[in-house]
C-alpha cells in the first residue's frame, strides 16, 4: 500500500515538512507567515541608502582633501 504524502517547503529559510493540518499557517522552523511567498527586496529604497552612504563617503574624502591641503599650507 503506498501512502501519498504532501511535503511543503518554506521559500524563506528551505525547510521541508509534512503539514499536520490542512491550512498552514506559518513555518515550523522559522516562524514566518509568508514560508510560500518568495522574497522580494526593495531595490529603490537600498539604491537610495547606497547613494547617501556613497555621497557621505565622498564629502568625508573631499573633507579630509581639504584637511590635508590645509595642514601642507601651514609648513
């Protein structure tokens, strides 16, 4: 006698599990609502946080230029 059984896997952490219940809530493992819905990330708001840090890397260059120019300028 074979047995069919229903495997479910989560697309945020890949655990695999047999449901207890017919409608399945979260994973097991890690807890999340949303184990059948792949991950998206939010590309603008990390493009907007990538441009502020490089802009901030560039007035801390631009600064520390000027720091330099200034400290040759005394000698």
């Amino acid at each position: 006698m074979k047995v069919l059984v229903l495997m479910l896997d989560c697309r945020r952490c890949k655990h695999v599990w047999a449901p207890r219940k017919h409608e399945v809530k979260m994973c097991p493992r890690c807890k999340t609502r949303y184990w059948n819905k792949t991950r998206t990330y939010d590309t603008a708001r990390k493009q907007k946080r990538l441009v502020k840090i490089l802009f901030s890397c560039l007035d801390t260059a631009d600064f520390l230029r000027k720091a330099r120019d200034d400290f040759k300028r005394t000698d």
